[in-house]
C-alpha cells in the first residue's frame, strides 16, 4: 500500500476506474457462466426426465401383457 503514497491523485483515479470497469466485467462473465452452467443442467434434467418417461411408460406396457398373459392363463 504504501507505493500508492507516490501515485498523483489522477492516477488514483484511474486505478480505481480500471479496477471498477474490470469488476463489471468480471462479475458480467461469472453470471454468463453461471447461466451457461444452468442451461446445461437444464438440458440434463429434461433428458433424465425424458429417459424416466419412457422407462415408466415400457414398464406400464410390461404389466398389462402381464395382466393380459394372466387373464389369458385363466
């Protein structure tokens, strides 16, 4: 900190813009990634649910041969 004792205060200035312009960008691209990542989990869960659907729907299919295959036997 102390070399900043040295700085005019127009560079001080600056600093603190660049710095401040930095952290907007920053904090711009983390919410662009966190979105992304979002997305992302999103589209696996839709799969996962499309996959769960389908599973359910083979194993109601399975029980009612099962049921038609019992009434069948009898």
């Amino acid at each position: 900190m102390s070399e900043f004792k040295h700085y005019s205060t127009q560079t001080i200035r600056n600093l603190i813009e660049d710095t401040e312009s930095t952290l907007e960008q920053l904090k711009a691209e983390m919410q662009r990634r966190e979105e992304a990542e979002q997305e992302i989990q999103i589209e696996g869960l839709e799969n996962h649910m499309n996959s769960a659907e389908f599973s359910l729907r083979s194993i109601r299919e399975f029980l009612a041969f099962l049921v038609e295959e019992y009434r069948r036997g009898k």
